[in-house]
C-alpha cells in the first residue's frame, strides 16, 4: 500500500512529529513497507487459531500470601530517621504563623 506524501505529512502531526521535506520520501517508504507487511499477515488464515493473550502458562511468581506474626514497635521504628513515642516523626509541612 503505496502512501502519498500528504499522509505521511498526516500521520507525523497526528504523532506530533517534525519531518524534514528531504526525509520525508524515506518515510513514506518505510511506512508503505510496514503497511505492506500488515496486509500480507492479514491475509492469513488464522480461522482455526484460538485467541491466546500469552504463548506461556500462567503462574505466578509472587510467594502465597501466609499470615505471620506482626513485626514489633521496636523492629518497625528501628530504621526510622526520628521516632517519638512509639510512632513515626515527621516534620510538619506547613506551619501557622
């Protein structure tokens, strides 16, 4: 599918894109190429392929979810920056005058 220099012109500002005069024949070439290869993997007959969204089987690779016991006060505050009675301390972000 050949493309006529004012719609590749077309599809650059509909990407926002700037092309040169001088580049936009390579362009057009290049865009009539990709639009050629789609027709031709249109025409497949793809009627007996079932839709598949991955070629892989599906698992997960997160750790089941397993309840435990709860971290400390002390073991959470241990890396904190400032700590004040058993909770975070952090600077106020806004200060009435």
């Amino acid at each position: 599918m050949a493309l006529t220099k004012e719609e590749v012109k077309h599809i650059a500002s509909l990407a926002h894109l700037a092309i040169d005069d001088e580049d936009l024949a390579g362009y057009q070439e290049q865009l009539s190429a990709v639009l050629d290869y789609i027709a031709q993997i249109q025409s497949l007959d793809t009627e007996e392929i079932s839709p598949t969204a991955s070629v892989l089987p599906l698992r997960s690779v997160l750790r089941d979810d397993e309840p435990g016991e709860p971290l400390s006060c002390k073991a959470v505050l241990s890396n904190a920056p400032e700590a004040e009675v058993d909770c975070f301390f952090v600077p106020p972000i806004m200060v009435k005058e």
